[in-house]
C-alpha cells in the first residue's frame, strides 16, 4: 500500500521549492500526497526563524501536526529546525527525525527509513557548508509558475538577521544544473519561473568560473526565450548596469525588482550592517526607473530597529514617500537571540514598533493604487493562472507583477495573453482579453 505524505511549509521561496523537491522524490518512491482530512504516514514539516513570530509558529505546526497524525512519521527540517533541534527534541512525544539544512538532500531516505529509532538527528555544522544541497525535481506543484533555486546560504550577517546561522554561508548551484532544472519546468509546462535564492544576488562568487547573477539570467533567457523569469529579492548593491542592460536585452527577463531597504535612516542602516546609505538606495531605485520606467518595485522595510526614534523612522518614511516604489514588505524588527541587534541596548517598546508598522502599511496601499491607477488603459501581457479566482473569474500577473482578474474561456488558462486593465476596485484591478 502506498504512504501518504503531507509536507507544510512555511517561510520563504527556498523552502517552497525545497518542499517541492521532497514531494516529487516521494512520488517517485511510491508515495502520495495526503489529501485534506485523510490520516498520513509522513509528516514533513519546513520550518521558519526569520522572527520570533515565524519561531512560533514552526513549533505550533509541530504540535497540531503531530496531533492530528498520531502514528505517522514526523521529519522537522528547515531554520526553525536547525537553529532550535535540541529545543524541538523536548517538545515532541513519539518518533521524529530533525534534519538540517545542510542535509536536505538525505530528508526522503531518512523519512521512508523501514526502522527508525526514537530520534533520529542528521544536522551538521551548517557554518561549514562549502556546498550546495542538490534537490532537482520534474516539476513544481501544481502550480503555474516555478521558484527555481540557485542559491543557499548567506554571509552578510546583518546585525539582526538568524539566517547566515541557520543556513550556512553562501553555496552556489552549477550553471549546467540550473540549466537542467530550468528545462525539467518547461517540459512540465511552467510558462514562468522565479529564480531565487537565500542571498541570490550572491550567485556564483563562491564557484570557479567567475558566473555571477547577470550571467546566469542571461544563460536562462537564452536557453529558454519562450519562458518568463523574474529575479527575487536582490540587494540594492547588485543592481549592477550589466544587469539592467541585460534585463533590457532579454525580453523574457520581467520587469519587476524586489529590493530589500530595511531602513531609511542613515544611523539605522549602519547598525544594521546594510552596507548602504539612504542617498545611494534613492539613486539605485531611480536609475531602474529611468531605465525601466513601468518596472514594480518591491521593497522590504522593517520597523522598530534598536535605536529606531521619531527622527529616524521619519527618515525612512520621508525616503518612501518620495522613491516610486510599487508595493512594501513590512515587518516589526523582531530580537531574534545570537544576532548582535539581540544585545543593543535601546529596544524598541512593542506598541511603538506596531504603530510603526500600521503606517507604513497605510502608505505601501497608498503606492500600491497609485502605480495600479497609473496603469490603466494600457495593455500588458499576463500569464494566466490554472484557476479562477471566487467571481469565477480569470486571474494572472502582468509582465510588471500587477494581479489582474478578467473573464475568458478555460484554454486561456497557463497561456500569456494581452489584456487591457480597464478598471480598479479597491485593490482589484479589471481587464479584458484584447482580441
């Protein structure tokens, strides 16, 4: 009889594609996916420890997982996992396996293991990690898009950042595997994928054969130009002329950049170890927008750094209002214990932190409405998705990442096709296929 499996996932793109790559060995070791309400016989969780928030919630899944799957295998894997082992050991009551991060690829053998003991731990020393886990899969979900990794790892160690202690430093996979792993999407029928990374602007510094991120988008658009790709999070600092003239000389590579910022504050982004002033952030976002003038802007902002006053948070405020930026990623500063920011002396009180990030949430709809309203009346090409949203409508992303609903038949679905965006309500943007 074949096992069910349930895999939860929880925290970045990384982890999604990396719980991708364990269903599909799974599926190809005999296994099923559990479906809602069916008891499973493995449970892998993909944890979180990005905040304390994201903490907690990796050891509820636990809990309420292993509730509701008394006698199934449990395999907790990911940052929670590995920054916490010992800690989840104590909270747990049947047989479980923890997995590092630096041991991903071991994670399906361990789990279909035929006898396993009370506690089996496979964690490594994730700070002296030279390689990269290879997880290659045939395809990603069920989804119409694919996260593609190409990068772990991080070595900038931002004074309040977990991640470089829970993911080791920065590894890069082979341009020939990415290759590969590009081409396994498109033969499953992925029209878009993501390329992403824990720091991917990092790619390739640590292989032999001086590739860096320019190079592999360039390597990717051209080995597949019927495909889209967007590039994810990637630092202020490596948004280089070579990539944005590449960007313009590829015409699947999306215009669409999502820049991490944090603060706008001069004294903040130093303590944070950003690497970066408030003026040099403005003029990289300016130089993308002279270039690509309709491209969204993503930007991370955290609030309530140690040291974070009114002066300060009206700094990055004033820098926000003034940048054309597209959408926020807002985040309360979380004390995440081991990172320098955990000892400054200056914590920010939790209420003041919170009423920081509800205006910076008011202002990120605010931009958001204005770059939708800016374009209406146009027409973009949208990759529509494989289901229809609750008005059974169509649903997609255009090529600069604004989510559009519109009607048209089924054989639209998983095809780009141009649509005009004709209205918006509330933060719903209305089109119609152009003919």
């Amino acid at each position: 009889m074949k096992k069910k499996v349930i895999i939860n996932t929880l925290g970045c793109k990384v982890n999604q594609y990396e719980s991708a790559s364990f269903l599909c060995a799974f599926e190809e070791s005999g296994c099923t996916q559990a479906m809602a309400g069916e008891d499973a016989d493995i449970v892998v969780i993909n944890t979180c420890a990005v905040t304390t928030k994201a903490g907690a919630e990796s050891r509820r899944t636990v809990r309420r997982l292993m509730r509701r799957h008394p006698e199934a295998r449990v395999v907790i894997t990911g940052c929670y996992a590995q920054m916490a082992a010992n800690e989840l050991a104590t909270i747990v009551e049947t047989p479980v396996c923890i997995i590092g991060n630096g041991n991903k690829h071991l994670l399906v053998e361990a789990a279909l293991k035929e006898h396993p003991s009370d506690l089996t731990m496979l964690m490594g020393k994730i700070l002296k990690k030279t390689e990269i886990c290879k997880l290659p899969m045939k395809r990603f979900s069920n989804r119409t898009r694919a996260y593609l990794r190409v990068q772990d790892g991080c070595s900038n160690f931002c004074t309040y950042c977990i991640v470089p202690y829970t993911r080791g430093p920065s590894r890069s996979l082979e341009l020939n595997d990415i290759l590969e792993q590009a081409e396994r999407f498109v033969e499953a029928g992925h029209k878009e994928i993501v390329v992403t990374g824990i720091h991917v602007g990092m790619y390739g510094q640590d292989l032999q054969k001086g590739l860096d991120i320019t190079d592999l988008m360039i390597a990717l658009c051209g080995a597949q130009p019927g495909i889209r790709f967007r590039l994810s999070s990637i630092e202020p600092q490596e948004i280089t002329d070579k990539l944005l003239d590449a960007m313009a000389a590829c015409k699947n590579f999306m215009p669409h950049f999502h820049i991490p910022l944090q603060s706008g504050d001069d004294t903040i982004l130093g303590r944070m170890h950003r690497g970066y002033d408030r003026e040099t952030f403005r003029s990289i976002i300016n130089k993308c927008m002279v270039k690509f003038p309709d491209a969204a802007i993503g930007i991370d902002i955290l609030a309530g750094f140690p040291g974070e006053g009114e002066e300060e948070f009206n700094n990055s405020m004033q820098l926000l209002q003034e940048i054309d930026a597209t959408y926020f990623h807002v985040f309360p500063y979380s004390k995440r214990p081991g990172t320098p920011a955990a000892t400054f002396a200056d914590q920010v009180p939790h209420d003041i932190s919170a009423q920081r990030v509800t205006t910076l949430r008011s202002l990120a709809k605010q931009k958001q409405l204005e770059f939708y309203s800016r374009h209406l009346k146009t027409e973009r090409p949208v990759l529509v998705e494989q289901k229809r949203n609750r008005e059974n409508l169509l649903t997609g992303f255009t090529d600069n990442y604004i989510p559009v609903a519109f009607q048209g038949s089924d054989a639209l679905m998983g095809q780009v096709v141009s649509i005009k965006l004709e209205s918006l309500l509330d933060k719903s943007v209305f089109g119609t296929v152009v003919k």
